[in-house]
C-alpha cells in the first residue's frame, strides 16, 4: 500500500516514539495536519512558532526525549529560528519539522518561501530539504538519531508540498547507515588512567560540571566519585541539578554569577576536573588567569570543546556518565594506600573550601524594604513551598542568575534555562512542555516583567489545554540585567532599561483566561505562592513587585579575573 | 601560523560545499584555496583546502570539520609525501618582438601556449604553487593581463602511507 509523504512523516515520528508535538499550521504543512487528525499524537497548538520551539526545547531538557514542533514555510520556518539556535547553543535534542514550497517553485521566491535550510545551517547540529518521498523514511530515522546521540542538538527537516502528497510505499528503517557521524561514548582506556591517577596525586581537587553532566546521565556516577574522593564541586548554568544543590559539598554555580567560594575554589585548585562543562566566558572570565594553578581534565563528547578556549592536560573524548563511571571504577579498584596517599592534604582542602562557603554565603538584605521585594526573597520562597521539587525555567537576566542562586537543584532535568544563547521568551513556553512532558509535577516559569513580554501569548496555549503552569514574575519594572551593567559600568545612565508603562500583569492573566495574582510584600509574597501552587487547572500568573534596583551579586566585571568579585563580602 | 593542506572527503550531496564555507566563514578561519571535485566513487567528492593558521586553530578547523555529518575523513596532508598540483590559465600581453621570448619561458616551466591574439598569448600551466609563483614572477615584466587559477588539489604518494 502506498502512502503519502505526510502519512509517512506521521507515520515515522510514531515509530520514532513522539507521543507530542509543538506546531501552528499554514499552507505549506496543510497535508501534515490533516493527518495529525488521524494520528495518536498529541499536536499542542501554540500561538506563535518561537513557543512551538522553545516549548519543544523544554519538554526535552526535562524528559531527556527529543522535541519536536512543527511550522509552515516562509514566516512560520523563520520563527522558529530563535529557538532552534537556543536549543543548538545548550545541546537540546529538537526535531524541527518545516513546510516548504513545492519543490517545482523552489528559488523561486514563491509565496511564503524561505530558504530555511540554509538560515539555520549555523545552528542546526545537521538539517536536510527532502526533494523526494522516498528519502523521507531514512531522513527522520538519520534526523532523530542524529539529535539524540553524540552532543545532542536541533535537526531541521524542509519538507516541500509537493513531497508531502506524493505517494510511495513505506518502509521505515531500523538501522541508520552514517558511517560519517560515528560519536565516541566511552573514554580512551589510558586517559582513564590518567585521569584516576591525577585525581588520587591531587591536593586541592575540584569537580566543574556542565550541561554534558546531565545530557550524560552521569549524576549517579559524580555522586560515587565524590563519594570515593571527598571534594568540591561547583556547576555552570546548565550544570545545576546533575550534583545535588543541597549537599554539603556543594559550593553552587562558579563564573560571572558565581559564589565566592566556587570562584575561589578555581583560583585554588590544583586539579580541575571538567565534566561536559565548555568553559565558557561567563565562567571563565579573563582567561588566562582561570585556574592558574590547576592541571585540567576535560571530559566532553564533543572533541571540539577540548582545548577550545583551555589547554588540556588530560582530554579524555566521550560520554560523561560513561567516561565517569570507568574513572571510578578505577579508583574504586586502586589501593586503599593510593587513596590514603594525598587524603589528609585533601581534607584540609575541602575544610577550607567550605569555610569559604559558609564565610561568605549568598545573601540578601530584608525579604521586603520600602522599596519593594527582594526578589531573592521570592525565590528562596518558591524552594520553600516546593520543598526544592518543582521544575523550574527562566527567562534571561537578573530573575535567571537569583533562580540559580537560590533555588537549589538536587535533580537533574529540574532547571531549563537559555544558557549558552541567553533567549528571553524562553521560560514561558519552555515551561508549557515542561509540564506537558511532566505532567505531575510543579512547573514554575521564573520570570522577569520585560521577559514575561516577549512570549506573554503563550499563555493562551496553557489556558487552551489548561496546563498549570505558574509564571512568577520578579517584577521591577526595568530590564534589570541590562539596568544593573548600566549602574555598575556606565554611571548609572539607564539607557532604554526602564520599563514603566507595562502593562497590569495581572490583568493581562485575567484576559487570557489565566489567574493573576499579585504580591507587594513578604506576607502576600508566602500566600500568593501557596494560592498559585493549590491550582492545578489552568495558569496561574504571580507578580511579585520587587525592589526596582536590586543587584545580582556577586558579580565579576565582563573579562575579569574571577578574584574581581564586587559584592561577595570579601571586599 | 604555517600553511596547511588538508584533504577532506565529503558526501556529494547538495549543500556540502555551503556547510564547509560557511563553517570557515562564521568561526573566522581563513581559505587560501579550496578546490573540490567528484572522486572515483561518485558519493564521494573530494576537497582539498589551504590554509594558513596556528597549531590551535588548525585542530579547531580539523575537529569543527569532523562535527559535520557529510565529512567522511579528514587528513592534514602537509608534512605527507604528496603530489600536490594547480592549474593556472595567465593571458599576457605580447608584440612581435617578445613573443619568443615569451615562449622560451614557457618552454622552460613546460607550460603550453594555448591561445595566440595579435597584442596577447594564453597560457597554461599546472604546478605546486612555487613554481606557478616562479613562473608568474617571470611573466610580469610583460604585463599580465588576466589570471585564474584553480587552487591547489592534491594526492598522497602511493607508497607515504
């Protein structure tokens, strides 16, 4: 029997396993959606194709399966643009399925034509324009196999009209036959070795784990390492979660944001252990002078991370669960006299390290001043009343930098937050599939009042499927990141950061069929969130109006040595 | 900063010669020459591209090249026993008088005369790049009026393996 392209394309995402779908139909995807209608997935219509993406982007951080959102030719392919290089920068496994003109109208400049394949060839991990329906099968077998293996990332697929009515029979592959995308997942034996024998000759060991900890699955066996060899361990952005955020040995997120003691941990250390962590300029900082005294591990699935913007002395290319695992189990079998060799030196170390942690924590003034909220305050509030077990994401700027300070992960696929893009808009739909994607538990979109605004539409979606999300607004009524750059690095000249004639967020849930709450001091900030938390119906939107120039702090000055903290305490 | 010669297999498929450009293009590294072409398997097209750069960004450029799906292999083949060749077509201008001249030189480098007007003459000529430098050298004093060239492709000796 022969079938469609579009039944093969449906047909295909089933057998792939996609149970959901992020999407706004047009023209070119109308054969698509009308055999979605026949199809056991789910289609989630959004209102706007940069939601489809994000909200795809959020249901894999927090399930661990690929996204998948789907969008017309033309104006439908190009909104997808941000969020599919948001899910590029952090490695998020997306399916992005895009319509495009029949294949005759090709170069054309045909209605609603966009050459998307070439605009996202920057930011898709590969992306393929299938100009027959009989390539379709293999296309979406090689496109999820791409997305999900290796470092993961977005693959988009342009699929002309004329292919999505063309008929052929199908037969989907079982195996993908790429003999040039071969990922390497277990560590190189020797470098096991290596790796093991440095960490047992280290004094001052500290563990710095990314985003690749958690794409990894390696949480179970950090937490073996450390058990093995007791020492620090900070995280980036998007490493939170995969290290329990409660455990004493915790020191919290190093970098621009970071605490004291994770800062001067690195500036210590004589032995970094990077695992899936990119050494980024924002936790960096001025180069050279990061880590001066530390030999490097590198653990990374992707070769082209090591010695990137570091020299490495021991890379060791593969997964980080995998690779992990094999280095304890060679600690595990070394001797006891191994293990005892550099121990006391060790102890010292991790005593001091958290002596910093508990010198100089990260703090705040009062829960509430004349001056409003402290939006830490508001954060720290959420943790409370979600005993830490919520799933939270962010939008970008100062509400992402407190949610990562002061809401503690312990679970990995808790935290979704742009990090490597730094995308507002993002939290709000990236939230809408985090729930769908977790149906019974708390999701919590941390929000900023300019953020909140730049994909405010999705929450006609949520109200559509009545999906209770929870928007908490830290609301300031300025661009706060931008603002506070403006009064620490520009003498306080707010350029273009004020944001006073918003409107009434309160009112705007209320149009949209949401609730709206709002809270001005600490008492209502503790009822509200208990209010927002019991509903399980349909969204609910929290404005919590905060101190107008609150600062995140500590903060180290863009390009400067992590030792130049302002506002850590150590001044 | 030394110049490299890198042979990249790719698959032939639309699009693969835009993913390699545009690769060098966003992350900075410079092209001197790329030259690419179908192989003896019709799947398989070959590139060999020169450039000149750093230890460091030579690895980027090998690892960022390895990360894309349609690259088959890659192999720096600089310090590798290797044929390499360009072809180059030079019109230059030419009177009477200097016309032998001219084609004494060309008889000297072993290229070919390929096109004879009254004021110019075409030639051709393959070579590594310093002898096609050495030849042009030679050719300015008359005045070179137009030139293209193909950029360097090239094979590893049978026997350097």
């Amino acid at each position: 029997m022969k079938l469609s392209g579009a039944e093969i394309l449906v047909q295909s995402l089933v057998r792939e396993g996609v149970e959901v779908i992020f999407g706004y139909p047009g023209g070119a995807v109308l054969e698509i959606y009308d055999k979605i209608l026949d199809s056991p997935i789910r289609h989630y219509l959004v209102r706007h194709e940069q939601g489809a993406a994000h909200a795809a982007d959020g249901y894999a951080r927090t399930t661990g399966r690929p996204g998948v959102c789907l969008a017309t030719s033309g104006p439908g392919a190009t909104n997808l643009v941000t969020g599919i290089a948001t899910a590029y920068m952090d490695s998020v496994p997306l399916i992005a399925i895009t319509g495009q003109v029949a294949t005759s109208l090709l170069g054309t400049d045909a209605f609603q034509e966009a050459d998307i394949t070439g605009i996202t060839l920057p930011i898709t991990k590969h992306n393929y324009l299938v100009k027959k329906v009989e390539d379709l099968p293999r296309v979406i077998k090689e496109a999820f196999h791409i997305a999900t293996t290796g470092r993961p990332g977005p693959v988009l697929v342009d699929l002309p009209k004329d292919v999505t009515v063309a008929q052929t029979t199908f037969q989907y592959p079982d195996r993908v036959d790429l003999p040039s995308y071969r990922p390497t997942l277990t560590g190189h034996p020797r470098q096991i070795e290596r790796a093991a024998a440095e960490i047992l000759a280290a004094s001052k060991p500290l563990l710095y784990v990314g985003g690749g900890a958690i794409s990894g699955c390696a949480s179970a066996a950090l937490a073996k390492l450390v058990e093995l060899v007791p020492m620090p361990v900070t995280a980036t952005l998007m490493g939170l979660g995969a290290f329990p955020g409660t455990d004493p040995k915790f020191l919290g997120m190093l970098g621009m944001h970071g605490t004291v003691a994770a800062n001067y941990a690195t500036l210590e250390a004589d032995l970094v252990i990077a695992v899936g962590a990119r050494f980024d300029d924002r936790v960096t900082g001025y180069l050279p002078s990061f880590a001066p005294k530390a030999k490097i591990i590198h653990i990374d699935i992707d070769p082209a991370e090591i010695g990137k913007n570091v020299p490495v002395d021991i890379p060791i290319v593969g997964d980080a669960g995998l690779v992990l695992a094999d280095i304890v189990k060679v600690l595990a079998a070394s001797s006891a006299e191994a293990r005892a060799q550099k121990a006391a030196e060790r102890e010292d170390w991790l005593t001091r390290v958290l002596r910093w942690k508990a010198d100089y924590p990260l703090k705040y003034g009062q829960p509430e001043s004349p001056t409003g909220l402290a939006p830490q305050f508001v954060v720290e509030e959420l943790y409370r009343q979600t005993n830490g077990e919520a799933i939270i994401t962010t939008e970008v700027g100062q509400n992402q930098m407190w949610t990562a300070q002061f809401y503690r992960f312990d679970r990995p696929r808790s935290l979704a937050s742009s990090g490597g893009l730094g995308t507002m808009g993002y939290g709000l739909p990236a939230a809408i599939g985090a729930q769908i994607g977790n149906p019974g538990r708390t999701v919590i979109n941390v929000s900023g009042d300019g953020s909140f605004l730049m994909n405010v539409q999705e929450l006609a979606t949520a109200v559509q499927y009545g999906i209770p999300i929870k928007v908490a607004i830290l609301n300031n009524q300025f661009l706060g990141m931008v603002r506070q750059w403006q009064e620490l690095f520009y003498n306080h000249r707010y350029s273009q950061s004020c944001l006073r004639s918003n409107p009434d967020n309160v009112k705007i849930a209320e149009a949209f069929g949401a609730v709206g709450l709002r809270a001005t001091n600490a008492q209502e900030t503790k009822e509200v969130i208990a209010e927002a938390l019991a509903i399980t119906d349909r969204p609910v939107v929290m404005d919590f109006m905060v101190d107008r120039e609150a600062n995140v702090l500590p903060i180290v000055p863009p390009n400067a040595s992590l030792d130049k903290m302002i506002g850590g305490g150590t001044q | 900063m030394s110049r490299h010669v890198i042979s990249v297999l790719v698959n032939n498929k639309p699009g693969v010669l835009t993913r390699i450009a545009g690769l060098f293009a966003r992350r900075g590294f410079n092209i001197d020459s790329l030259a690419v072409g179908e192989t003896q398997d019709p799947a398989v097209s070959l590139m060999t591209i020169v450039v000149t750069a750093n230890s460091a960004t030579l690895e980027q450029i090998n690892k960022q090249l390895n990360k894309l799906i349609d690259v088959i292999k890659i192999v720096d083949i600089t310090d590798v026993p290797s044929v390499l060749r360009e072809l180059m077509l030079v019109k230059v201008s030419a009177t009477p008088a200097n016309r032998s001249e001219i084609s004494q030189i060309v008889n000297i480098f072993r290229a070919k005369i390929v096109d004879v007007a009254p004021t110019a003459l075409t030639i051709e000529i393959t070579g590594d790049e310093s002898k096609l430098t050495a030849f042009l050298q030679m050719l300015i004093p008359y005045g070179i009026i137009e030139l293209a060239r193909t950029g360097t492709i090239a094979l590893v000796r049978s026997n350097a393996k």
